[in-house]
C-alpha cells in the first residue's frame, strides 16, 4: 500500500457511513417531516449525540451554522472532545500537527499512530461538511477499548499524558529531544517548524529555599535552587476571589522559623530561611489549571470548589516573573468547563476564534457563537456551593497565548494537510451532499397508507406539494395494476378513515385543488378508497367533531355553566353560531351574525373573521378541533371593530392566570386557601391579594416559599419566581418585609446533656460490672448459643465461646470472642460484642440538643458584635447568659455545628460571605469568656481511662480545649501535650503530676466516633497512641488538626486491664472479615499507549499466536465432537463430519425428536 493511499480501515469507516447514511434516509422517508424536526430537537437539546439502532448518527450530518465542526460523544469523551477542540484552535499547534508526515518505513500503523490520527482528525475539523466527526481512529491509536470510551478523567490529567505521548510519538524516531534545558527561551518561535509540543506549553520554574540571614563570602544566602519545567500553572483557588490572586499566592515565599527551622547541611544547624517558587521563564501558550477538586478531611471525600473566581482577558504576568526580556502580556483565548460535582459531571469548552476574534462555546457535537459575557458567567456563582455533591459550572481550566505581533499566528493554510487526507475528506463531503440531498428530498415526501373494499393495504409516497386530485390518481395508477381492481378513475374518491371505529369519514371530493401539505396529515396516515359502479350513487358521510361551548356575559364579565356540542366538520362559522343558538328564543335565533367566538387552546388565542370565514367549514380549514371549548359573546359587527371584544381582554387574563394555594395565620400547614394569580404581575401584587383575602396590613406579613420558608422577592415577576407555579402552595409569616440586604436567620441555642448534667450517668454503658447486667440491651450469647452471620447472602453458623483465660494469666481477662460491632457489658468478664445494638440511634438524639429560640431579621451590613447584642438583650436572662464574652456564635447545618463567628468589628457579610435566607446560627454558653483569633482552632478532648476501660466522666463527657495558633506556625505533638494538660489539669488531668506529660498519648477519634450510641471500647482501646510521637505539624498529613476534631488521650504509664495484643488481633480479623465480600471499586488509570515498530511488530505476532490457538483449540472441539457421534453410531455418512458436529450442536433437541419418531414407527 502507498503512503498516499488511504488504508483498509479508513475506507471501511467512509463506506460504513454511506451505509449508515442511507439506512437513516429510508428511515426520515418513513417517518415524515413531523418525526424528523422532533428527533433534531432531541439532538440540538442533548449534550452527547444520539445514534440510531444501527448506530448512525443521524445529527452528524448537517454541518454547523457557525462553520466549525464538532465531535461526537462514544459515552463519556467529553473531556477529550473539550481538549483536541482547544488544541485545534490553537493555531500553532495545527501547524505543528500538519507539519508532520507520516512515514510508513519508521512509523507504526495508521490506526495506531497518534500524530496521524490526530492530524486526520484536525483535517476533518478544517474541511469536513459534517456537525460532527468521530473520534474512534485517535481514542483506537491511543491503546483505548469500548469500555474506556465510558470512563471519564480529568482533562487536566489528559493534557499532560497527551502532550508526552505525542511529543514521544513525533520524535521517536531519532529526531530532535526537547531542548528545554538548553535555552531560558526554550526554543526559537519564528516558523515553529521543528518544535515539539510540549515546547509550546513549557516553561522553567525555580524551587528555591534560601537562608534568611546567613550569607556566604560572596554575599550569597547559604540555600539551593532548583530548576523544573512545568506544563500548566495549578492555582490553589479556595478563599481565592481571582486568577491573579491565586499566582500572587503561588509564588509567594513561606517563612521557615521557630519550630520550623530549615536544616541547613552546609552550617550543620537549623535557620531561619525563605521558601518558594520563581517563574524563570514563561511559554508561549500559557495553562492555568484551577484547582476546583480538594479533599475534605473533615468527612473524607473528595469536594468540588463552587466559589467565583475572576480571571482577566488579557493578563500581565510581569509582576510574578523576575524575567522580563520576553513580551509578558497574555490574552485569553480558552476556556475550558466543567459542569457537576466531585461525583461526576460533564465538560465542554469556551474557544475564541483567533481570527474573528469571536466566541463559541464547543459542547461535543453542538456549535454555537456566543459573547463575552457568557464567558464571565463561568467565574462560578455569586453564591456559591461546596461539597461532595454540590453541583456547579464554572472555569476549570484557562488557555492563555502570549501577545507578540512578530510570532502570532491566527490561520493555518489549508495547503499543509496532506493531499491523501484531502481526497479523503473531499470524497466524504460528496457522499454527505448526496445524502442531505436526498434527506431533504425524502422530508418532501409524504407516506400514506391506502385501504380499499377486498384489497391489501397499498403503501404510496406522495409529493407534499402535490394536490389531492393528483394523489388521487396516483393511488388509482397503483390499485389499476392489481388484477382484481377494474374502477375507473371517476368512479372512484378518497375519504379520511377513523381507526378508533374502523369506518371511513369525510370525503375530499370538495378539496382536490388543496396541496397535501395544507392538511396536518402525519407519515403513515391511514385514508379509505371508495369505490362505485357506474349506475351508483356516492354515499354521503359526514363526520363530527365533539366541543363545548360556554356564554360570556358581558355585563357581569362572568362565565355561564359549559354544555356539549357535537358539530359536522361540513357545518360552516354562520351554521356553527345557528346550531349555538338553537336552544335560545326565536328572537335571539335571528342575532346569529353577532355571535362572537373565541377559543384558547394551549394559552393561544383562536379568533375568526366573522365577515370572511363566514362560510368555511370545519373540513375546509376552520380551526375549531374536537374537545375545543367555544367561548362566545353577542356583540355588534361594528360594536367590535369600534370597542373591542370584552371575552377577549377576559380570555387574555385568563392565559396568563393561575391558582395557588396559601396557609392561613390561624391554620398554619393548612393550605386550603386559593388564590388566582396574573404571571404578568410581581410578586408584591400576589402579595396585596392575598392581603385582601384575609384583611390585614399587606406589610405585616412575609410571602414564602413552603419547603424552606425561604422569603420570596416581592420585586420578581412571577414568571421570574421559580417557586410560584399552578397549584403552587407559599406560605405566610408573620414579619415585615425584607429590604435589600435583609436576611431571616433561625437562630438556635445548643444545650448538650453533658453541659446540662455533669453527673457520671453515661458510666454504666461501659463499665465491666461483676455484679450487675445492663438491661438496656439483650445480653450476647453464651457458649451454648450461635450466633448467625450472612455472608455474600450465605448463611454461616458459627459458635460464640465462652470468655476464658487463654494466656494463662488470672489477672488479665480473655479478649471477646464475637463478631459484631458494638460492646455493652455483661456479667461475664471482659467486653462482648452485640449486633443489636443500633450504632447510629445517637444522630437522631443529637437533634434534641439544639433548640430553635427565634427567627432574626438581619442586615448583611449589621456589625456582629451589634447582633450579640441583641440576642444577649432577649435571652441572656431565660438561658442565663452571663455575659457577651460567654457567648459563642456559630454556624450550623442540620445536626454539625460549623464556623465560628468571631469578627466582631466586621460585618455579618463579611463573617459570613455565604449568608442567605434560613441560614442557621447557634448560640453556644461558655463557662468562661473567650477571645479567638482567625487561626485557632477548637478541639474536643476525651480521657481513656485503659486500667478501667471506660472514658473519664462519661461517655458524652467531653473537654474543650482551644489551640492558639499564629499564621504558618507548626505546632509539635509535644507542644499539643502542653497545650491539652495546662486547659484541664484541673478537671480531666486532676490525677496527673506535670512529670508525666511525656507519658500521655494521643490518637484521633475514629471517623463518626460521635454518632455511636455506645462507644466501641476494643477500637479505642487498641488504638495506636505510639504512632503519633514523631509528628513534627498537627497541623499537616499525616494527623492534619482542623477545628472541631475529636482526640482520644490517655496515660500510657497506665495499666490495661486486657491483653491489648490479643484484641488487636482479634479485632483485625473481624474488621477484615467484615468486608471480605466487598471489593472497592477500583478507578481505572489514564493511560495513552505510545508503540514503535518493534513493538507493534511483536504485539501483532502474539495477537496471530492467540488467534491460531484459539483456531486449533475450537477445530479439537469440532474433532471430539465428531468422535464422540461416531461411538454412538449416529454419525450420517452423506454429510462431512465438521457438519455433522456442528448439526449436533446447533439443534440437539431435532435429533431428539427424529429418534422418538422413527422409534414411534418401528413400534
């Protein structure tokens, strides 16, 4: 095969498509105009392509309105589609692409060489006349499966493994290697012939750490610098408000003193010094990664960051870079999106046309212009969201190029493709010209199916443009060359047929000059072909349609009761208003002609001509349809040309009207009350109706939503308003109005049971008594007894022990023996596991210990220190508050206390930027007063007591303790030792001298410790307290201290009361087994395959190895298949024995039959 040929496989594709194409023309042909715009919608509204069962892509053929072309969607591409649509408008690296050459001496395949699939792919995107090309040739040469089409990665993952394989790919070959580490430049830009990739993207970075006052001879800082390239810039953007803030950030140095002194080697001591990074050099397209998805090591997920972050259009990057001998100015030129949560979501891409300078935003298969504004609504949300399954749109990754007249290129010449991908492409466009031609052809054609009197059904296309008299004799043509059909053409006439009850309707005898298309006829639109003797006359029948109709008085501006009507469709507008009026007087009968109707159908508006549809019927045009109520009025000809209709200004008031539903002040959840409401008016004029409903000041009352009691702003439409809706229920509050900046928070007070009452009632839940058993929970099986587990829906019964002594030692206890996963005491000695004990019961009590107190108004510019204040001033006497420095407030969501407010001279806006409607602010009484900083952090504090196995003071017995903090300070665990025995040597440390501090240890609490009913004693008592004694930060991995932790410390110079070995033994393996029938799911790497010859060479020869096994293991089947028939005699000589075996083995139960037959004869 020639270079210049197309291979096997490209034809295969190309001739695939024509196949598809037409399959998918017969199918628009049968289907009609009506079932092709629907199924356009469905693609045009639809993020990933549709296919057919034949897997053709019907929305791939009509090229986009904006002349770019899109990609199709294999399942979950569109992080890959988002990359190569923002690489293609690259122009400089299009024209790095189309300079390369495929050379089938040195290169691999074309189905498995990247830089060939890619450059036939950036060929199709320049010349393809399609909205969309596939691409399976690149996703194939990348090593990739079907089923890798259906896992999703990050595009920023993709960008870095891309670059290198194409990088390696190109140059492979004994060509020209990077040449990052020659030149601060990189490389020369002036043709960008010769250059790789990753030459474009790159730049040099220095890590540095230099010492802060120590200095060499020279007047050098003692310190190292290291040089790295980087591809893309991660920007850390939490509590980031802009793009620039976030490089500000990144190269801002970090003060290494005090407690984390850098160890100099060259002094042999610790200094203070200067840590960071310095951008050396900048590349020429320059990639800002925002860094969306953290980790949240408060609930241990993975997060999506929702919050609004800026980025400029043109950036200027001199004030983060030492060098400026190179142009350091930027303009944006992609944006690349993702829309979801942490979980999953979708991607699509932003791109400006470099040589329009237009927007348009590239979402898999669709193109579309947009401007610069939608571009800034992707900075993310004024309010924005958090969390594992937050969902936002927003920026996450930002090309940027830099501006030099002398480099820029904008267009690259269609001259640099390869002439055989031209060939290629132009062959596919005249397919595609062919089919839409025929496609448009096939929606002027009209599918009927014709019925007739002792005749098979006869399917016709017709001509939408063609008349019915024309349809009519060629229908007549059709049944003319059946051999039982002699009607002549007069003899014969088309009429409507009713499916429902199997009879035929009106004729179209009147209307053979009307085109089809004038009739609302669907593809497959069934009709009846009555046929007459010569002597015959035509029966005459008519067909009705069922309506109603309902008098309008004009002077009450009120509805009368509705009544049916049924009406022939050959009844004209003056026979309708006289079949109207046949139950009034006679003196009404004659006052036809002021007969006014009107029908609103779907919020449309149907009015006649009394004048020129006068006489049309119903079957000739009159819009009036079955179920259709008639409303209608008596007013003067004149009188309505002069006044206007007043059922019409009453009908456009009812369009755009609706009923809602509203609880009442004295029934508060009743919403019994409706309402109409005008979807054209505010909702402040809702508000005044409602006001009048129930007669009181229309300001003494707030408007709300029903879920969340979410005040509704009075100055939306109520279009506007997503919560108001037909049938809609809102409920009212009692309260002023909300002005701008107002708020309405709920506000709580928390008043736990160990705050309440600070005796040891919780002691008995773990305490091992000899004497006594715990009745609040059945007691564990004794030796007798079995416990039954399930296992993988399996059933295993398994023994449960007594406890012994199994060490030999009297004096220590033998571990539990059971299996389940919480500990209550009995009489026996040791703990004992119980299954029945419900771990998570204590989240549904935690809920009582917050107590709503109120509902504030607030203003996002009050002080907080204002709003202390104020609840200080309502509640301090009825909760004994002692004072404001006593008082703590907090955030809260649900049962999880959050943030603590402590900016008093700031604004609640600036304490809470996140504040909205309903948010939920706690109220917490201190024994003492307190003053935080914005660095400290609050942690809980619980004492093992290991010689007695249980928590001192109690199980929900907990000590907090404050950590004083000052920014990039580290903080060792010896230090955390002090700080936890100075707060409680009074309380929790009572019994501990100062000397034995280097005996305390310290351990986190496990994850969702504080929801257990009953705390698990085995995992705190064989928790690791050694482990953490080598930790230098608390506040890095691996412990990483955040507010609110709960640590577990207890006196290791203590006793235990059980062999811990033994239960940690014994522990492991029931926490194994516990989840031995459970695989984690297990994420699939991105991975790119880059082949050379050689390996492709072997990769192919294994392939043939495997498939001529696989031939040779089939072909022994076939052969022991055809020994075993001979054995048993029925082998048939007249067929070969390959026949003969796989005879036996497509229909055995034939053979079966056949035997019990001839046996059946023989008897």
């Amino acid at each position: 095969m020639s270079a210049n040929a197309p291979s096997n496989n490209d034809k295969l594709i190309i001739s695939s498509a024509v196949g598809s194409l037409s399959s998918a023309l017969s199918t628009v042909a049968a289907n009609g105009n009506n079932n092709q715009s629907s199924a356009t919608n469905s693609n045009n509204n639809s993020n990933t392509t549709s296919t057919t069962t034949n897997g053709t892509n019907n929305s791939l053929i009509h090229q986009s309105s904006t002349g770019f072309v899109g990609l199709s969607n294999q399942g979950c591409t569109c992080y890959l589609n988002s990359l190569i649509q923002s690489l293609y408008h690259t122009p400089e690296f299009r024209k790095i692409i189309f300079n390369w050459r495929y050379n089938p001496e040195k290169d691999v395949k074309k189905e498995n060489c990247i830089p060939y699939q890619l450059q036939k792919l950036f060929s199709y995107l320049n010349l393809s006349k399609r909205k969309a090309v596939p691409t399976n040739g690149l996703t194939t040469s990348f090593g990739w499966n079907r089923s890798d089409s259906f896992v999703q990665h990050d595009v920023q993952e993709l960008n870095r493994i891309l670059f290198d394989a194409i990088d390696k790919a190109i140059h492979q070959n004994n060509q020209r290697q990077s040449n990052n580490d020659n030149e601060d430049n990189i490389l020369d830009f002036s043709n960008f012939n010769n250059l790789m990739v990753s030459d474009l993207y790159s730049g040099k970075m220095i890590d540095y750490i230099h010492a802060k006052n120590e200095k060499r001879d020279n007047g050098e800082p003692y310190g190292r610098n290291r040089e790295d390239i980087y591809m893309d810039i991660q920007l850390v953007i939490r509590d980031v408000n802009s793009v620039e803030e976030a490089l500000t950030n990144f190269i801002k140095p970090e003060i290494m003193d005090n407690d984390n002194q850098w160890n100099c080697e060259e002094l042999n001591k610790k200094v203070d010094a200067i840590k960071g990074l310095k951008f050396k050099t900048l590349p020429y397209i320059l990639t800002l990664h925002l860094k969306r998805f953290d980790y949240d090591y408060t609930t241990w997920t993975r997060i999506k960051l929702g919050n609004r972050v800026t980025f400029p259009f043109q950036l200027d990057m001199s004030p983060y870079c030492d060098n400026k001998s190179n142009s350091l100015e930027y303009e944006l030129f992609g944006v690349l999106i993702h829309s979801g949560s942490a979980l999953g979501g979708h991607y699509y891409c932003y791109i400006k046309s470099l040589g329009s300078g237009k927007w348009f935003n590239f979402n898999d298969s669709n193109v579309s212009e947009i401007d610069e504004k939608e571009v800034e609504k992707m900075y993310g949300a004024t309010e924005p969201t958090t969390g594992r399954y937050a969902s936002s749109t927003n920026a996450y990754m930002l090309l940027y190029r830099r501006i030099d007249n002398n480099l820029n290129i904008n267009n690259v010449e269609v001259d640099m493709i390869p002439d055989e991908l031209k060939e290629e492409i132009e062959q596919d466009n005249k397919l595609i010209e062919e089919e839409i031609k025929r496609i448009e052809d096939a929606k002027k054609m009209l599918s009927l199916r014709i019925k007739a009197d002792n005749q098979p059904i006869l399917n016709i296309n017709v001509l939408r443009e063609d008349n019915m008299q024309t349809v009519l004799e060629k229908i007549h043509t059709e049944f003319s060359k059946r051999e039982n059909f002699y009607f002549g053409l007069k003899n014969c006439r088309l009429r409507n047929y009713d499916l429902m009850k199997q009879v035929p309707t009106n004729s179209f005898q009147r209307f053979l000059d009307r085109r089809v298309d004038s009739f609302n006829f669907f593809s497959g639109k069934l009709f009846y072909l009555e046929t007459k003797e010569n002597d015959e006359e035509w029966k005459e029948i008519k067909e009705v349609v069922s309506v109603y109709i309902c008098p309008f008085n004009s002077e009450s501006l009120e509805f009368e009761q509705p009544k049916a009507l049924k009406l022939a469709t050959d009844m004209t507008l003056t026979d309708i208003k006289k079949e109207i009026l046949k139950d009034y007087n006679d003196e009404m009968k004659d006052k036809y002609n002021n007969v006014n109707i009107i029908i609103l159908r779907n919020e449309q508006m149907i009015t006649f001509d009394n004048e020129k549809e006068a006489d049309k019927s119903i079957e000739n045009g009159l819009d009036i349809l079955s179920t259709d109520l008639l409303y209608f009025e008596f007013i003067s000809l004149d009188e309505l040309k002069t006044k206007g209709s007043k059922l019409f200004t009453k009908l456009e008031e009812m369009k755009y009207c609706f009923d809602v539903y509203v609880d009442s002040f004295e029934k508060r959840g009743e919403y019994v009350n409706y309402i109409s409401c005008d979807k054209r008016k505010k909702v402040k004029d809702l508000k005044e109706k409602i006001a009048k409903l129930f007669k009181v000041d229309v300001d003494s009352f707030r408007l709300c939503e029903r879920l969340t009691y979410q005040p509704l702003k009075e100055d939306l439409l109520i279009t506007e308003c997503s919560s108001i809706y037909e049938n809609a229920q809102l409920h009212v509050e009692d309260g002023p109005s909300l002005k701008e900046g107002e708020y309405l928070i709920q506000l709580f007070i928390h008043l736990p049971n160990h705050l309440t009452n600070n005796s040891n009632q919780s002691n008995n839940d773990i305490v091992v008594s000899e004497s006594s058993v715990v009745a609040t929970v059945p007691p564990s099986p004794t030796v007798d007894q079995a416990t039954t587990t399930t296992t993988n829906g399996k059933e295993e019964s398994k023994e449960v022990n007594n406890v012994a002594n199994t060490n030999g030692d009297a004096n220590i206890p033998a571990p539990p023996s059971s299996t389940c996963t919480a500990i209550v005491p009995v009489q026996q000695e040791g703990p004992v596991l119980n299954v029945n004990i419900p771990l998570f019961e204590k989240m549904k009590k935690m809920k009582d210990n917050f107590k709503q107190i109120d509902k504030l108004v607030v203003n996002q510019t009050d002080k907080l220190i204002d709003l202390k204040q104020k609840i200080f001033d309502k509640f301090s006497q009825e909760y004994n508050i002692p004072n404001i420095e006593s008082m703590r407030l907090r955030l809260k969501t649900g049962i999880f206390l959050q943030k603590v407010l402590i900016h008093n001279d700031k604004t609640l806006k600036e304490n809470v930027p996140e504040l909205t409607h309903n948010k939920q602010l706690t109220v917490q009484i201190l024994n003492k007063p307190e003053q935080l900083n914005e660095n400290d952090i609050i942690v809980s504090v619980q004492r093992w007591l290991p010689n007695e196995w249980k928590f001192k003071g109690g199980v929900d017995k907990k000590y907090e303790v404050v950590i004083k903090k000052e920014p990039n300070q580290a903080i060792d665990i010896k230090k955390l030792k002090e700080i936890i025995y100075n707060e409680l040597k009074e309380d929790c440390f009572d019994d501990v001298t100062i000397d034995r501090i280097e005996n305390m240890g310290i351990a986190k609490a496990p994850s969702q410790f504080e929801y257990f009913e009953i705390k698990e004693c085995v995992q705190i008592g064989v928790m690791d307290y050694e482990e953490t004694e080598s930790i230098k930060d608390i506040f890095k991995p691996p412990f990483i201290l955040k507010f609110d932790d709960a640590l577990i410390v207890k006196m290791k110079d203590d006793s235990e009361k059980y062999d811990l070995q033994e239960l940690r033994n014994k522990y492991k393996s029931v926490t194994s087994s516990a989840t031995s029938g459970y695989t984690n799911r297990v994420e699939k790497a991105l991975t790119i395959q880059v082949l050379d010859k050689e390996t492709e060479q072997k990769l192919e020869e294994e392939k043939k190895k495997k498939e001529e096994e696989e031939k040779n293991k089939q072909q022994q089947n076939v052969n022991g298949t055809e020994d075993a028939a001979t054995n048993n005699g029925t082998t048939n000589n007249t067929a070969s024995p390959p026949e003969q075996a796989l005879k036996q083995e497509e229909n055995p139960k034939k053979k079966l039959k056949t035997e019990e037959t001839n046996t059946a004869a023989t008897n």
